[in-house]
C-alpha cells in the first residue's frame, strides 16, 4: 500500500495527523491536527513525570499512545529558548524529554520547534477570552501546545517540508 502525499508548497509530505507537545515542569500540553495538518486544536493536558529517565514514563506512554491512536506523521515539541535565541536549563530539558519521546513513537519522527512567546500567547489569549488565571492553568498548556503546532503547520506549508530540527532516538 502506498503513502498517501498532500501538496504543500510543490511539495508531497506524507498525510497524517501531527501532534504538538509543550513540555513544561509540571504539565505536558498536547495538541493534535487533522490528517492533512490544517488545523491544531487542543487534546489534553499530561502530568509530568519528572524523575523518568527512558521512554518508559506515564507522560511520554500516554503522547506515545495518541501519536499511534492517531496515526501522526510527526510530533513537534517546542523547544523553549530565550528571546535572545540562547538555550538554558529549560532548553536542555524540552530537548532530553524530546529524546525519550522519539524512542517511544518510533519510526514517527519527532522535531523540536521554537516557541517563544508560546505560553504568554496562549496566557495572553485565554485572559482574553474572560478566562480567569485559576481556571486557565489547566488549559494553558494545551493553548501553548496548540500554538506551537499550528506554528509548525504554517511553516510545513510554507516551506513545503517538516519544520524544526530532527530528534534523534537515543540508542538503546
């Protein structure tokens, strides 16, 4: 059976839904397309598990388990840097989550994706949309997610190809 192209761009990217991740230190926001990476919309929010080491983890297992639900073609995590561009503690950690995410939905490739700014959008957003501080903090991650894939959706079909920089799975 072939796989099935959409055209983006001139060119063919396979079809399939993506998944969006913000990984924040206490939440994991998952968002989620349609199969020809339209639109993102909010899934869930994930508790974090903040002592796991391998791709074995609650967090990683339960996106694992919508990327294959889903039949997602990539999962994008947002890779939080300064505004300046410069890495830090939480750059380091997006990036080892990211790692132990890519073992566990092998072959689905996993890509990092800037998102700055993504969470005071998302904050900036809600607050706008007469949601309160309180009752947001569950949703915020999901709206950061949801920014971060959308981000990535609009770069795919402007560009033609997957957005981000390639996850390489640790070997095992």
């Amino acid at each position: 059976m072939s796989e099935q192209t959409f055209e983006v761009g001139g060119a063919g990217l396979p079809r399939g839904a993506r998944l969006g991740v913000d990984v924040g230190k206490a939440r994991v926001g998952l968002a989620a397309s349609d199969p020809d990476g339209l639109v993102a919309t909010p899934v869930e929010t994930v508790p974090r598990v903040l002592d796991a080491q391998g791709a074995d983890s609650a967090d990683v297992r339960r996106i694992a388990a919508e990327a294959e639900e889903r039949f997602a073609a990539v999962v994008y995590v947002g890779l939080p840097r300064h505004l300046s561009g410069a890495e830090g503690a939480a750059t380091a950690d997006a990036r080892a989550f990211a790692a132990r995410l890519a073992l566990a939905v092998t072959p689905v490739p996993v890509r990092m994706v800037d998102e700055r700014m993504s969470t005071v959008t998302a904050t900036s957003q809600l607050r706008a949309a007469g949601r309160k501080s309180r009752s947001h903090r569950p949703v915020i991650d999901q709206a950061a997610a949801v920014i971060i894939l959308q981000s990535a959706l609009d770069a795919e079909r402007a560009a033609g190809a997957r957005a981000g920089e390639l996850v390489e799975a640790p070997q095992t």
